[in-house]
C-alpha cells in the first residue's frame, strides 16, 4: 500500500516534458487495420498515454485523426528519437523504475485511455502499476502473450526454452543478459483473474494474428490465439 500512495504521488520537483503545439497535423497516407481498431475505441479530444509507444505510430494515428492528446512513455534510444522526429509528446522513463519522478507524475495524472501493447509482459511491476491507474483512468487496451497456446504446449513437452531469465532477444536472435529484462507469462483465465483483484472489469475484445492484425477471437481462444487483446475498465 505504501508503494502504491507513493507511485500516485506527485513528485515535488519535476520538469513537465514539453507538448509541441502544432496548428495542422499531417495525417498518414495509409491505416494499418491495427490502427483502424483502435481508433474506434479512442474517441475524440481524448487524453491518452500510451506505455512503450515504440515508433508512435499509434500516438501519430491518434493525434491526427481523434485529435487525442497523447503522452508517449519510452525508453530505447532508437524508440525516442522517433517518437521525438514526430513532433509526439515524450517521456523518457523506464517503467522498471518506477520510484522515478517521471513515473511519479505520469501516475498521479488522470487519463481517459492508456494503451500498452507488446509492453506489459517485459514490466517488474504490472500489478503495481496497473494499481496506480486504477482510480484515474476510464479504461486500459493492453496486449497479452498467451502462455496456454498449443504451440507453447507443445513446445514444453517437448523439453525446450521458452523464456529466458534476464536476456532479451536482439534481432538476429542473440541473447542479450540485461537484468532488467523479464518475461510474465499469463493464460486467458488467469489473467481476467488477476485484473479482476487489481480492481478492473476484464474484455477480450480481439486476437492477435500474423502481420500485428487484431481480429476477432477465435473458437477456443485459450488454445488458439497467440496474443490476447484485452480492455480493462474499473470497477466502480
């Protein structure tokens, strides 16, 4: 609980990260259907913060087409030099560290939306940070890695490595040893399970396909679909 009021607590000192004011916001040529997805979701005017925003593909969509105000949370250099190329509101934080005064002010402020995909399953802390936005956000879209899908399974039977403590894979597939890195690891129902005591009511609104679409849940989505798309709403 102490850690808790601290995290929701504003830092006494804290420079705010600058938002750029643009006038005209050039929209892009072309949606992916992951995109088209979550602007149904995201009305207009609303105020998001996207956790692990990557490249801001999501955060560009959403300024230029729901005129959303979005605050970008990243820490990879490569990540932020993007996002910052975009004209997009950041944050440098690590979500890892979370008794930072940047973590700090981004958890004592209300938000409409925050979006977290591809993100949740590297953090130390989800419970504590989902906690923190529990009483100040109108609903959460967050992607899941399911670790009940056959292939897992299969996988396991068979006696081989599934996740690796403390490495992150680089591109060619080299483990890199970074204590940092986790990996959680949860199933369709025990996932609503642990959201529901964190406080929030659990959808599964999509499953992820191949080439990051976002489609309809399949027949026996425990089983079938690699990647949960969930909304968490609170519980009032």
């Amino acid at each position: 609980m102490q850690q808790l009021v601290f995290l929701r607590s504003p830092p006494e000192i804290f420079d705010v990260p600058h938002r750029q004011q643009r006038s005209e916001i050039s929209r892009p040529d072309k949606l992916t259907q992951r995109i088209e997805f979550l602007l149904e979701k995201v009305p207009q005017n609303a105020k998001v913060l996207d956790l692990g925003a990557g490249y801001g593909e999501i955060a560009f969509s959403l300024e230029a087409y729901r005129n959303a105000q979005v605050l970008c949370v990243e820490r990879e250099p490569e990540f932020l030099s993007s996002l910052r190329q975009k004209g997009l509101w950041v944050l440098d934080a690590d979500l890892n560290y979370i008794s930072s005064p940047a973590l700090r002010w981004v958890f004592s402020q209300p938000w409409d939306i925050v979006i977290a995909v591809d993100t949740i399953s590297y953090w130390m802390y989800p419970a504590l940070i989902l906690s923190a936005l529990s009483d100040r956000v109108g609903k959460i879209i967050l992607t899941v890695s399911n670790s009940a899908h056959f292939n897992r399974r299969i996988k396991g039977l068979l006696g081989k490595m599934q996740d690796w403590p403390n490495c992150r894979p680089s591109k060619d597939n080299y483990l890199q040893f970074d204590l940092s890195w986790r990996t959680n690891n949860w199933t369709l129902k025990g996932f609503r399970q642990w959201t529901a005591a964190l406080g929030y009511d659990c959808q599964l609104i999509a499953r992820r396909a191949k080439k990051a679409r976002w489609l309809s849940p399949t027949f026996s989505p425990s089983l079938l679909t690699r990647s949960f798309v969930f909304e968490l709403t609170p519980i009032t």
